[in-house]
C-alpha cells in the first residue's frame, strides 16, 4: 500500500475572493501518484481538519478516505441546511441554491433536498401559500406574485388553490384602485406613473388603467 498524507488548508480570513464564497483546500499527497487537490466548503474542510487532528478519521486508502470526506459533507450539509430553515422557510430551489454556493457537491444537494422534502422541512407548497398571502397583504397583483415564485422554482399552476384560493379575480380592479390612492399625486404625467406603479407591483394593465382613472377622476372632483 502506498504512502500518502492528506493535507487542509483554511482560507485566509482576510482574502475575500472575486467570484462566489471561499474555500477550504483539501490535499491528498500519494508518493506514486503525487498531489491531488479538492475544493470544499469551508466548514466541511473545518470538519476535516478536526476530524485528522484529533484523530476521529483513519483512513487507509484513497477510496477510504474520499467515502470518509463525503460522509463528512452530507453531516456539514445537513447542518447548514438546518440552521437555513431555523431562520425561515425557503422553497426547493432557494435552499439548493444556498449549497451550491456553499461548494457542496450536486449529488450530496440533490440527495439532502430530496430526504428534507420527504420529511416537509422543504415544502413548495407551503413555501408558496405563505409567499402569496403575505404579498397580497402587502398589495402585489397576480403578476408580480407569478414572477417573484418562478425566480424561487415555483411554478404558480403547480400549487393548490391558485389562484381562487388566494385571490378574488374579479376584485383586482378594486385592489389596484385601493392601493393607487395611496399614492401622491404631483399634477404631472400622473397617469401613466400611477399605471406603470400599479403594473411594477404585478396588476395587469386592464385593472390598472381603470383603477388609475377613477383615482385620477376623484382627485380632480376634489379640487371643485
């Protein structure tokens, strides 16, 4: 059996790099096959390092030790994906997103996403009832709502109840006329800002403009 030594190196606390987070290195030093490196993430190449140091790993062979490295990321994984939904709930793809920035490997992602959906730590669907309702409540139309779910992996025609559940159809205009009174007025293409304003927040043109004209018909009856 050949000799090897296996070596990690922290990143500098004080480099910060030009792309993406930082790295640990891990080194595996063979003497017939020289020196192979590996990214990780940090607290993976944390893990490892302590792990050597205190003795806790003794790997005999290659294949030993990268199964011995890879147990070590899905431990790391799991934990960061905790602490994640500790803080909030987050869809499928915003909680994959945060590990692939971490460096973790597709296959440890795709397998911890698919173990937290089994067990509804990670459930679009609640993710995306949650999402609607506080953006209705905050006064964002149907578009917006679609938009901002897709960035998220969400796919609106996908989740129970869409939209009668969450939202009166028929009633948008009402919503659009309520949330443009809010709003100033200046005397000055009040119009068309009102109608871009009430389309930014996801009100189709057909509830904006004649939300926006009534709005605009109110304020000037009020200055008779």
């Amino acid at each position: 059996m050949s000799d090897f030594e296996i070596r990690v190196e922290l990143p500098d606390k004080n480099h910060y790099p030009s792309f993406g987070r930082k790295r640990g290195s891990v080194f595996y030093i063979e003497d017939s096959s020289g020196e192979e490196k590996i990214l990780v993430p940090v607290a993976v190449a944390r893990s490892l390092k302590k792990s050597l140091d205190c003795d806790e790993i003794y790997p005999t062979s290659r294949a030993e030790f990268f199964y011995q490295l890879g147990e070590i990321a899905q431990r790391c994984a799991t934990q960061r994906l905790a602490n994640l939904l500790n803080r909030r709930d987050y869809s499928c793809m915003e909680a994959s997103r945060k590990l692939q920035e971490d460096g973790y490997a597709r296959q440890t992602i795709e397998e911890l996403i698919e173990h937290a959906k089994k067990g509804r730590a990670l459930d679009d669907q609640r993710y995306a009832a949650l999402y609607i309702r506080s953006k209705i409540n905050v006064g964002w139309g149907p578009k917006r709502i679609e938009k901002e779910l897709a960035l998220k992996g969400i796919n609106l025609n996908e989740i129970e109840g869409w939209p009668e559940e969450f939202i009166d159809l028929e009633n948008q205009t009402e919503r659009a006329y309520e949330l443009a009174s809010t709003r100033s007025l200046c005397g000055k293409n009040d119009f068309q800002k009102l109608v871009r304003f009430l389309m930014s927040r996801g009100f189709a043109m057909s509830d904006a403009i004649p939300a926006v004209k009534r709005v605009l018909k109110e304020a000037a009856e009020k200055e008779q």
